[in-house]
C-alpha cells in the first residue's frame, strides 16, 4: 500500500470513529433531554432550588455536549478536505 493509500485509510477511519462518536453525543444529548424533562416535571411547583439547580446543570451539559458535536463535525469536515485532495 502506498503512502497516499495508507493516509486516505487513516482519514477515512478517523471519519468513521468521528461518526461513531457523533451518534452516541446524539443519543446521550437525547437522554439529558428526556431527564431534564423529569427532574422539572418532578420539581415544578415545588419550593425547592435543587430542582431548578439540577436543570441548570444538565442544560449546562446539553450545551456543552452540543459544542462538542459541532467540534466534531467540523473535524469531519476537514478530514474530508484532506482526504479530497
């Protein structure tokens, strides 16, 4: 194989963990939803910081795990750069 060939595999596979990756942020992105979603139906109403605390925080972790999968998706982008020339 030569080295050309040997660097499109490279990129191609750094691709594909790049997907990997993207599917389970999205996922995870998901289920942080789908608990947040609880954790204020559970604590509407209620008197109590720790709740409206606990959502904060997981809409704190939303965001930063959606910069991340934009991180990541402009990294695709630029191996797919590569891997065109």
């Amino acid at each position: 194989m030569s080295m050309v060939q040997e660097l499109i595999a490279a990129v191609t596979n750094a691709e594909r963990q790049i997907d990997d990756q993207i599917m389970k942020l999205r996922d995870y992105s998901g289920e942080i939803e789908k608990v947040t979603q609880r954790v204020d139906a559970a604590f509407r109403g209620s008197e109590k910081e720790f709740g409206q605390q606990m959502v904060q925080q997981l809409s704190l972790t939303k965001t930063q795990v959606n910069d991340t999968l934009t991180r990541l998706q402009a990294a695709k982008d630029k191996l797919i750069q590569v891997r065109m020339i």
